[in-house]
C-alpha cells in the first residue's frame, strides 16, 4: 500500500471526533486507507444490496452488531443511517467510533451537516499525490505522469491506464449517473464528457458547451453539477481584488485526475501527449490538482483562484491566504523563457502590498530564483509546498 499523506490527519482526528467522514472519488483509495488505519473495526459496504437492505429495514439492528467500531463504506447509499448514528454518538462519546466513506460529495456533505453537525470530522482523499507516488528522488517523465493519472488502482496493480480508465469511466456511468440522474442518452453525456477534457484551463461558458454537445444550458449546469459531486470535476473560481478593473465572473474548469481527462481526449499511450495540442493544458490541470491535493490533505479549505481582466490579462493560479496572496503561473516548456514572467510580473504591480510571492512552474529540471520569481521544476512540488507553509 502507498503510504498517505492524509493518514496522519485522519489518525490525530479519530482521536477527537467520534465520526469521521471521508470523501472522494471512486478507487481514490478511501477504502483501503481505513482499513489499513482501523483494523480492529468491522467492515461494510453499503453498496452491497444485503447489507444495504438490513441497513435501510432495521437501522437500530444494524449499528447494533458493530460493538469496537465500523467503517461503513458509501454511505450515501443509506442516508437515513446518519439519525441513528446521531443518537448512539451523542449517548456514548467514544472517539473514532464511526468511520464513514462516500464517493458523492455534496450528497455526503450535505446530509452529513444536517445531522451529524459537530459530531463528525470531514477530510477528503483525492487520488495519489505526486509525492506520494514519488517519494524519493525519481524523477518520472512528464508525458507519462500526464498519460498515467493518479489513481491508486493504476499504479499498485501496474495496470494499462488506457483500459484502467475506460472500466473506471463506465463503472461510475453504471453505478452513479443512473442512481443519482435519469441520464436517457449516454452516448450524448460520454460526449459532453470528452468536449469537457477539451476545455480544460477555458473559462466556462454554458452557452458554447451546449451548442457543442447538443443540449441545453440547464443541461449542461445540470451535468456540470454531477460531475464536480462526483469528483470528476472540479472548478476554478475567479479571484476577486478591487483594482478598478473588469475581472472576468466566468470558473475555469479542471479534473480532478489529468490520467481521466488524457483518456477523454483520446491519448493512448505517453508518446501521444507530447504532440497532443491539449499538452499545455493537461500540465496546467496537473500542477492546479496537485495544489488542490495539498490543501485536501493537510485538511485545509481550497484557497485556490485565478485572475483574469476583461484586457485579457491572466494569471494560472492565485492562492489566497487572506492578507497575503501567491500568484503563480504553470508552463508547460521544459525551458525558461522571459515570457513566463510577464503575467506574474504584471500582478505584482497590481498589489504590490498582498502579492507576497511570484512563482513559476514549468516542465523543466532546474528550479531557480529569476530576479524576485522562484521558478520551481514539477520535480519541486514538495518543497513549493514546503516554502508556502512559512506565508
């Protein structure tokens, strides 16, 4: 098993809450992080349809076999199970009494707070992160690591990401699209899909997306919300100072794993991303979800943006931290050029006094300091991180 940042997080907080709830997508490793860290708990999926059964029938009776504690996996799938688990909670405080999985984000989160408000600790498992699938000094291919993606499944059983990718993509069409949305055309939704992966680092506009696909506006809102639930999916959020210019209002979109959006485009084996128009766009999508697995693991909200003006003038990536902000730009070239700083450069002056730090990252091997911008290589993200922890 790859070793987790989010494990010690989820120890130091079984420790205090008498619930825990842990979301992500599918096969992004939630199961086998809580058996691994709660052994001596039992174990049930509620996707089974038998235990699924006992649980909605006779909840009181199903909670009553577990005496040293439960994981119980998707728990979307039997909501009514949370009252019940309020009241056993709320009579016995026992820590890490209840560990709770789902894949449905707002679905899980949502129920969650209605009824087990103060009572549980939500964190959220994103597939590997690159230093957990790289802890030591290897330095792997870019073109492989955007072909290959970063579910668990992929790399612990050395599986062909072009077949591990297409069984997951029609496991959560299979499991998830007809329980949660009456989806009458999939070919027409695996084609929104795809024409999603094409407008990965885009701004999100409704209107072109319908056109394209075929559908209407309320179609795609509503498949663009199903997606993001179900961590396909996730969306960049305009950054929003008062510099007396007009800011775009327009979310960028980004998935949540680059290996699933590299196999809605198409490419089938590493060599293909190199020529592979979407090459700069899938790095982006890399390096923004890597950031996003950041803040998820060390249990933190996402603090991420991007700025653009109506001037076209556009920053990859903001982070903000309040009273100090990071400006970052993503490049997709192995070598440095003036031009990766302009839009960095250009923010700075913009406000100077919270631009706290101007970064760029590229494709390249060498990190540097250029001036006042730190230039980290992919291969730094760790120590990136490192450093953002003394703002």
């Amino acid at each position: 098993m790859i070793e987790r940042i989010l494990g010690s997080a989820l120890a130091r907080l079984a420790k205090q809450y008498p619930v825990i709830t842990l979301t992500g997508p599918r096969q992004s490793g939630k199961t086998t992080l809580c058996k691994a860290m709660f052994s001596s708990h039992d174990y049930m999926s509620l996707e089974d349809l038998n235990n699924r059964s006992f649980a909605t029938d006779d909840p009181r009776g199903f909670l009553a076999q577990f005496k040293n504690g439960v994981v119980l996996d998707e728990i979307q799938r039997a909501p009514d199970l949370l009252s019940y688990i309020q009241g056993i909670v709320d009579e016995v405080q026992l820590p890490g009494q209840f560990i709770l999985t789902g894949s449905q984000q707002f679905e899980v989160t949502h129920t969650i707070n209605q009824s087990l408000a103060g009572r549980t600790a939500i964190l959220r498992l994103l597939p590997l992160a690159y230093s957990e699938l790289y802890p030591s000094l290897q330095r792997p291919e870019i073109d492989t690591l955007l072909y290959q993606g970063f579910y668990p499944r992929i790399h612990d059983k050395q599986l062909n990401p072009t077949e591990a990718l297409g069984f997951y993509l029609n496991t959560y069409i299979e499991r998830d699209l007809r329980r949660l949305i009456n989806i009458k055309n999939l070919t027409l939704f695996e084609r929104f899909l795809k024409i999603c992966a094409s407008q990965i680092g885009k701004l999100t506009n409704y209107s072109h997306l319908a056109n394209d696909c075929g559908i209407t506006q309320n179609t795609v809102k509503e498949w663009l919300s199903l997606l993001e639930a179900s961590y396909i999916i996730f969306q960049l959020r305009p950054h929003f100072e008062n510099f007396r210019k007009r800011l775009t209002k327009s979310s960028k979109l980004y998935f949540y794993d680059v290996g699933l959006a590299a196999y809605l485009l198409g490419i089938s084996d590493s060599t293909h991303v190199k020529s592979n128009p979407m090459r700069g766009e899938l790095f982006e999508n890399f390096i923004i979800s890597e950031f996003l697995k950041n803040r998820f693991n060390h249990v933190k909200d996402n603090n991420l943006y991007f700025f653009r003006d109506h001037a076209g003038n556009e920053i990859d990536l903001i982070l903000d931290y309040g009273s100090q902000l990071v400006s970052a730009e993503i490049k997709s070239g192995k070598t440095i050029s003036s031009d990766y700083f302009k839009g960095v450069n250009y923010y700075y002056q913009l406000c100077e006094a919270k631009n706290k730090k101007r970064i760029v990252i590229y494709s390249g091997e060498k990190s540097i300091r250029y001036k006042e911008v730190e230039v980290y290589s992919y291969f730094d993200l760790e120590k990136l991180f490192d450093d953002l922890k003394m703002i």
